[in-house]
C-alpha cells in the first residue's frame, strides 16, 4: 500500500466547504492536514498537548468538549457542510455529531471502534449521516488482500461489488512473458495497466505481461479472485494466522470466520486470549507472543498460507512478519501505524503493510469531494481510480466506448447501472446517470473529470 | 466468638413453611373420607404440625432481609423439617417405626421412591396417597413451591433458590423471581394434568391415575402395587415412559417451548443438553435391548424387550425408580448397565437428581480440552454449552461436585457394608458388594430401587436401622446436592 493521500488530488479547486472536526488525534491530524488547503477547517480538541500539535497546520482549532452544543456552536457547526467526529470515544462521536446534526449541519460523519454502534445507527441514524470504523475497514481490507494471495493492493468500489487489485506477477506465474491478448481473462474482469518499475503503463494488446509487474485489474470480486488464480496459480489460503488479537485482529477473524475459515490468531495477554476464545467460535486462540519461535514451530505456524501480524507496535509486527516469512508463510500481512514505514516494511520484505489510519482518513476524505465521487491514489500519485456518476451533460453519453473521445490514459473498469454492474468492452456506451469506475493517469486525471 | 448466621429469622422462615405444608395434609384427609378410611391421623399430622409452626413461629422473629448463609440454613434444615413432619401419618397410623417413617418421609420428600413399607397393597388408600403426593411436592422443590405461594419470600427468594438448586445458575424466566417459580409450577401442574387425562385413557383408575401422575413427572417412584408397574397394560407403561423422560427435561425449557409453540422444535433442536439427553436415553436404550436380547432372561417379543428396556432405561437416568420387570433377575451387565444410568440424572432445572447430564456432559467436554491441549499447549479452549460459554469458575465447581458426589458414594458405600456386617447381615447372609453400591447409589442419586435385598420389587426394611438412618442422610445430600450440606458443616460459615 503506497502513496500518500495527504496530497494531489485535494491541490484542486472543489467547492470551498466549512468543516468541523472532533478529535486531533492521529486520525483527525491526517484529516485536517488533507482538508486544510481547501477548506475552512476548525479543529476541536480536549487535550492542549494535542491541540497545539496543530499548529504546523493552516487550521483553526478550539480547546474544548466536542460533544458540547455550546462549543460546537462556537466552532461553527451551525452553518458547517460537514461535521467529521473522530475522538476515540464512540459515544462522544456519536453526541457531537447529533449535537451538530441539531445545529444544522449539513453532513455528519462518526468515527467508532465498536461495530455495534454501526448497527444500531443502520436502524436509527442518530443524527448521524455516515459511520465509519476502521477496524471494521481494516480488517476487511486485510482480508481481501488474504483472499487473493497475489494482490498487493486492494480497492473497493460500489460498496464492494467492484474491486481494483494491483496483482504481483512473479517469477512461477505462466503468464510472465506472454503478450496480454493471449491472457484468458476472467469475463467480469480487465486489465486497465501494469505498474514497472514504478511507471504506470497502458499496455496494448501486443504488449508482455514481464516478471515484477503489479498487473492493475478491474473486475467483480469473483472475476478477480478467478484472475488471481489463473495468473499466480496460488488458491485462495485455507490455513491463516493472525498475530495480534486487538481489536483488528478479531475483527479480522471474525471476517474470515464468516467465510468458512478457521484462522490461529495468537494473543500475548492471557485475559484478551481468553475473551477472543470466548468470542470467536470458530477460530483457534493460542496464548503466545508473535515472537516465539519454538512455539511458531511447534504449532507448524510456517504452514499457513498467510498471515497478518497487527499487534499494537509496529516495531513487533515488523518483526514478527519477517519471522513469519522465514519461517516460510507465502503472503505477510503487517498493520503499520505510523504511516511513514509503509515503504520500509515492503522495502524489507513484508509483502503488503496496511495503515488503518489511512485507511480510514481515505474512506473520510472521499465525502469531502463534489457529487460523491470517491478517489484511490496509485502508485505515488501517478495513477487515480475515480468513482462517480455520469451527468446528463457528459459528452460520453451514448458514443460506445471504443470510439468515445476519452484522453489516452484513461480507462473506463466499471459501470454500475440500475444496481448491475457490467465491466464495459469497446463496444459499450455509458448513460447518463450511470456510476463509472474510471482509471486514469495523473496526466489526463483532470480532463476525465471535466468530461464527466 | 459471634455466631454470624441470623438463626431466628431463618428459623422462622422454616416455621412458615411448615405452617404451609401442613394445609397438604387436606388432601389425603379428603381421600381417606372418600375411601371410609380413619381421618383421624390426617387431622392429627395437620394439627401437630401446625402447632409446631406456629410455636417455631412464636419463638423467632421476621426478617425482611435473607441473607445468604441463610439461604442455607433455611434450604437444608427446611428439607429435614417437612421430612419430619412429613412421618407424621406413618407414625400415627402405626405403619413404620419412627426410623423408618422418617426413611419413607425423606424419601417421599426427596423424590427417590426407596421404601421401608411392606405389604403396599394392604395399606390405607390415604397413607399412599400422600406418599405420592409428598413426592410431587418434593419434586419441583418445596422451595420453588413456597416462593412461588409465599409473598413474604418474593423478595429474598432468589438466594434461596440457588441454595435448593446450586451448581447451576438459576434461569430467570420473568424478571421476578416469583413469577419464575410459578412458571414452573404452571408447567408441573399442566403436565400433571395431561398424564393423569392419559393415564385414564388407558384404562387406569382414577386414584392409581392421580398417585402414579404425582411420582412419574416428580421422578419419584413411589407406586399402589409392590410390583411397581409391572401389572400395568403395555401401553400404559409407554404412557409412563414418555412422561419420566418429560419431568427429566430442563422445566424452564419446556416452560419457553410452550410460550412461543412454533419455536418447539427449534429450541429443543438448539439445546446441547437436551440433545444429549435424547441422545443418551436412545443410545441406552438400544444398548441395554442387546444386552437382554443376548442374555439368559429375555422378554418374550421383541416390542417388550425395547419396552423393558426403555422403560428402566428412563426410569434409573431420570432417577424415577419405577420397574416394569424385574431387573434383579437380569444378569450382571445389564445390572452394572444400570448402576451406571443412576449417576447420570436428567437435565438442570428437572425434578430429576443424581449428578446430572449437564455435568456430565461438561466433565467430558473437560477431559477433550485437556486432551487437546496435551498436543497444544498454547492453545486458550473456552467450554461451550450450546453458544454459552461456561466459566472456568463454573467448571471447577462442576468437576468438585462430580468428585464429592463420588467420594460420598463410596464412604457411603464402605460404611453401609460395615453397618450390616456389624448386625451380622441380613437374615443371616452378609451384603453383596453390588447390592450395597447400589443401595447408596439409588438414594443418593434419589433413584429409588436398587439390586438384591433392595431390588425394584422388595424394600428397605430388611436394613438395619442404623443403615436406615445413613440412608436418609445420603437421599437429604443428594437432593440438595451436596454443597448446602457441606457448607453447613464449615466453621467459615458460623464464625465470621
């Protein structure tokens, strides 16, 4: 997982928005620095210490309460477009956004640790427009990644029925030197560029997949799994350990309880490995540090096809994930926390590093942009996924694609129209009001989005 | 130092209770005048017992507040009482000897169905009346019945409850603990009523419909003939069965299944205990029919075999105690077969005793996680009942009940062989090892009948008083299983 989020695409001129946020945490610094340049950003913070951390940037931040009406107030939720609580406390977030939802704020959005609450405001919405939780996000990332041995990168895309894989063709992939029109592609699927060498290239149908591309597909859960197979020849893992039992590293088996799995998740803290014991029914808890080799070895840990190291330190997970690729798990997994080691970790030899703060300030960020579009940055910024809807205006309308008058560069992945999704061939056209899923390179980003 | 135990106040929870349970000597009064039979021990057991209450009464004073070392006191010494005046008729009726109508009264109470009276058949319709109905009141608790009629007991009811019922938490059906009781009582009473309507269908009279009603559902066993139901029709017998496995159920299951009756099935289908219930009580079953089939003495067609031997089968595993053959004369598998049903019991929550399937199920569950973690050393296995997870608290208190109840077998069983010995057998013959194993098993697992001089057709008379004497004690422990007896018996729980 590369890239920075905290640049690009926000340098642009969007509709300059009034936003209020909660909590000057690790999650609301990445938020605010993002927002900053082209927004009205006011920061409402408790703690001093963290309040003036905010100094560095163009922001107006407020000592105070944020589930507080009066403080609120004196932030400007009343006229805010957007409200964005992310203390680490659920029920503050949960008040301050209901306060705020009172006052008149435009959009809310929740940030909460415990996923029931995501439950009870899918019933009654609390005054709150959107929630998110990042384990929730995180543990769903990671186990996508697990579930396609060959990804390196997963987005999601039309809440979930459309992924983007960055896929790593290594040496034992037949593919490798083979030019793409022989490729036999999934049909729900299609291969819109390969990253070498950090370039991102639109290949032509004469063009060879090489050893070390990250082969950048579009396609249906299902149709991506499929091209995994068919590209590294690996299944999707049956045997997974998770190194950690933290909050994300129980959601994270519960998600791989649900499909069918029976993940080891090893837990140092005797009370928390018995409460994940108590509260996972199909995964088996081991009381153990990340880091004990005779016991890794003694419980055949080396056997699993994947594993996924997301202890509180990222230090230990660095460790313990080059532990586990040593002793000879296939994919490794690491939560990193400080955003900065994302490099570092896959420089060394984890394979894929996930940062939930990012993770979660990326799902944020996508609702400060005009009708709803959603962007993944690739690559350091070369390459952008935009998600949005084709207005009437558009001049794409009803010309079929292969003839449409988009930029080089561009690639239409995915189209979600009337709640079905198509992966479009040439000789589709879009309409208006359909939902596309457009990869672009950096160049030609900007025109794509004026067309649309 | 202080006594720390509230004495008065518990004792005068004990003087309401046997203010109460003296209006039960009503019922047999009513049969004896029905029948012709004297009336007078009836008036005289309500009138001593009521006196007694109210002197006890008198004597000790209300509390509001129940603690709970008190709770103990008034759940252990409560059974002793109402067993004590539950002797009364077969005192004064001349039947028994003080021992032994005390014998027959906690037997009667306890739900065991053990007897010291010969000659069943020639005895007052009224006396085995109440021995039947002793049982049924004894059979969902004379706790849970007091809670559920006395309203001074609403409130301090709980401890109380899990003093009669421990081991297991309590199931709280309704927020009020009283309502709890009653629902139970509702279930009690309403299956009551449908075995006596079945009973009658198949040709029972309606006084031997009534008295067999009143100790299948409560797993008693006390019978009107001395060939217990051996002299029944065939379907009669079936009749029975179904309901001795019925009163081995979870009441509070039943009690939800009735409430919502669409989810019936499903919420049997979902319970891990009663599953292994069903599953113990057909996998037995069919066990001990192969037993019989291949043994020297088997039944003449094949549908009495499995009608023998479901019949014992429910019978020793819901600690019933009926027979419908003779097992005494069965060969020693099938006997060892059946020594061996008398330490399961039924489900928590019955009227069923003895250890209990649920235990038994859990101690297994135990002896696979330890087995597991001999291959993995690491690994954290919580014990699961159905989606619950069972705390290692729990746990522990469940195998030291398992190793109590075996200790106290076992002295017990030393102890009677002694006794008997000491008085120079019976009738001049020495004990039989497994006779006298299976008369403790049988009262402390509040079972009933067990082999030889003890076996399902003959009695406890033979046994010397002494020996009478140990066994009421072990039916008292067994039916408060265990740990209220113990507690009482610690300095901790005197002095502060």
């Amino acid at each position: 997982m590369e890239g920075s989020l905290y640049n690009g695409p926000f340098k642009r001129k969007w509709l300059k928005m009034k936003v209020v946020v909660i909590g000057a945490g690790q999650v609301g610094q990445s938020i605010a620095q993002a927002l900053q340049e082209d927004h009205d950003v006011v920061v409402i913070e408790r703690d001093k210490h963290q309040l003036e951390l905010l100094s560095e940037y163009d922001v107006m931040a407020i000592e105070g309460n944020g589930a507080s009406l009066r403080v609120l107030e004196e932030a400007g939720a009343r006229g805010a477009h957007l409200v964005i609580a992310c203390t680490n406390i659920d029920e503050v977030n949960i008040v301050a956004c209901a306060g705020s939802k009172q006052l008149g704020a435009a959009f809310t959005i929740a940030r909460v640790h415990d996923t029931e609450y995501i439950e009870t405001w899918e019933r009654g919405r609390l005054g709150v427009d959107f929630m998110v939780c990042s384990e929730l996000l995180t543990s769903e990332l990671m186990a996508q990644l697990i579930g396609v041995p060959a990804a390196r990168e997963i987005h999601t895309f039309a809440e979930g029925r459309i992924l983007m894989a960055e896929l790593l063709i290594d040496k034992g992939s037949s593919w490798a030197s083979r030019p793409i029109k022989e490729l036999e592609l999934p049909a729900a699927s299609m291969i819109v560029s390969l990253i070498r060498g950090g370039r991102v290239i639109i290949p032509g149908g004469e063009d060879e997949v090489q050893d070390g591309d990250l082969m950048v597909s579009i396609g249906t859960p299902e149709a991506v799994a499929q091209l995994n197979r068919r590209a590294s020849g690996q299944a999707p893992p049956q045997n997974i350990v998770i190194i950690g039992g933290g909050r994300i590293g129980y959601r994270l088996a519960l998600t791989l309880e649900r499909q069918g799995l029976r993940p080891k998740i090893i837990e140092a803290d005797p009370q928390r490995s018995r409460w994940l014991a108590e509260h996972l029914t199909r995964s088996q808890v081991f009381q153990s540090s990340g880091v004990d080799l005779e016991f890794l070895e003694s419980e055949r840990i080396g056997e699993c096809e994947a594993g996924a190291c997301v202890m509180d330190k990222d230090e230990k997970n660095l460790l313990s994930a080059l532990l586990l690729k040593s002793l000879g798990v296939k994919k490794v997994i690491a939560g990193v926390a400080n955003t900065h080691y994302i490099k570092v970790f896959e420089r060394v030899g984890v394979d894929v590093a996930v940062s939930a703060r990012k993770v979660i300030a990326e799902e944020i960020i996508r609702f400060t942009k005009s009708r709803g579009a959603g962007i993944s940055i690739l690559e350091g910024e070369r390459a952008e996924v935009l998600e949005t809807t084709v207005s009437p205006k558009s001049p794409l309308i009803g010309v079929p694609l292969k003839q449409a008058p988009l930029p080089k560069g561009a690639i239409v992945g995915g189209v979600v129209r009337r709640k079905q999704v198509i992966i479009p061939r040439g000789d589709d056209a879009l309409l208006a009001g359909d939902r596309v899923i457009i990869f672009s390179t950096k160049e030609v980003a900007p025109e794509i989005e004026r067309m649309l | 130092m202080k006594l720390v135990v509230d004495l008065p106040s518990s004792f005068h929870l004990i003087a309401v209770l046997l203010q109460w349970i003296g209006l039960a000597f009503l019922l047999p009064l009513v049969v004896a005048l029905l029948y012709g039979e004297p009336p007078w021990p009836w008036v005289l057991s309500l009138g001593v017992t009521s006196v007694l209450g109210m002197l006890l009464g008198l004597l000790t004073r209300h509390s509001e507040e129940i603690g709970l070392r008190e709770a103990f006191l008034v759940v252990a010494v409560g059974w002793l009482a109402v067993a004590a005046v539950g002797s009364l008729p077969y005192l004064s009726l001349n039947a028994l000897s003080p021992v032994g109508a005390f014998f027959e009264s906690m037997s009667g109470f306890t739900t065991t169905g053990a007897t010291v009276l010969e000659g069943i058949e020639s005895q007052p319709r009224s006396l085995l009346f109440w021995r039947a109905l002793s049982q049924w009141l004894g059979g969902m608790g004379i706790i849970v019945l007091a809670i559920a009629i006395l309203p001074r007991l609403a409130v301090g009811g709980r401890q109380l409850l899990e003093a009669e019922v421990p081991g297991l938490e309590v199931e709280r059906l309704t927020p009020h603990i009283r309502e709890t009781a009653r629902a139970l009582w509702k279930v009690y009473a309403g299956l009551s009523a449908a075995e006596i309507l079945l009973l009658l269908s198949t040709g029972v009279s309606f006084y031997e419909a009534v008295t067999h009603t009143f100790t299948t559902l409560s797993t008693g066993g006390f019978g009107t003939r001395s060939e217990s139901l051996q002299t029944f029709s065939a379907l009669t017998q079936w009749v029975v069965i179904i309901f001795m496995l019925l009163g081995g159920i979870n009441f509070a299951l039943l009690y939800r299944g009735f409430k919502s009756r669409l989810r019936f099935g499903s919420l049997l289908a979902h319970d891990e205990e009663f599953r292994f219930y069903v599953a113990v009580f057909a996998s037995m079953t069919i066990l001990l029919a192969f037993v019989l089939l291949l043994g020297s003495r088997s039944a003449t067609t094949l549908e009495e075999t499995l009608r023998q031997s479901a019949f014992q089968v429910a019978s020793l595993m819901t600690t019933t105690g009926y027979a419908n053959a003779d097992f005494n004369d069965w060969d020693s598998t099938a006997k060892l077969l059946l020594l061996a049903l008398m330490f399961l019991g039924g489900s928590a929550g019955s009227t069923s005793g003895s250890i209990k399937l649920v235990r038994t199920l859990l101690i297994f569950k135990l002896m696979g996680r330890e087995i597991r973690r001999i291959l993995h050393p690491q690994a954290v296995i919580p014990i699961r009942l159905g989606s619950r997870v069972i705390s290692e608290e729990a746990l522990s208190g469940i195998m030291i009940f398992a190793i109590l109840y075996v200790t106290i077998f076992a002295l017990g069983s030393i102890l009677l062989m002694l006794d008997v010995e000491r008085v120079g057998g019976i009738q001049g013959q020495p004990l039989a090892v497994l006779d006298a194993v299976s008369a403790v098993a049988a009262t402390l697992g509040n079972v009933g009948p067990g082999f030889g001089v003890v076996g399902p057709m003959a009695s406890y008379a033979p046994l010397p008083d002494t020996s009478k004497m140990l066994l009421t004690l072990l039916m008292w422990i067994g039916r408060l299983e265990i740990f209220p007896v113990i507690v009482l018996l610690t300095r901790s729980y005197w002095r502060g």
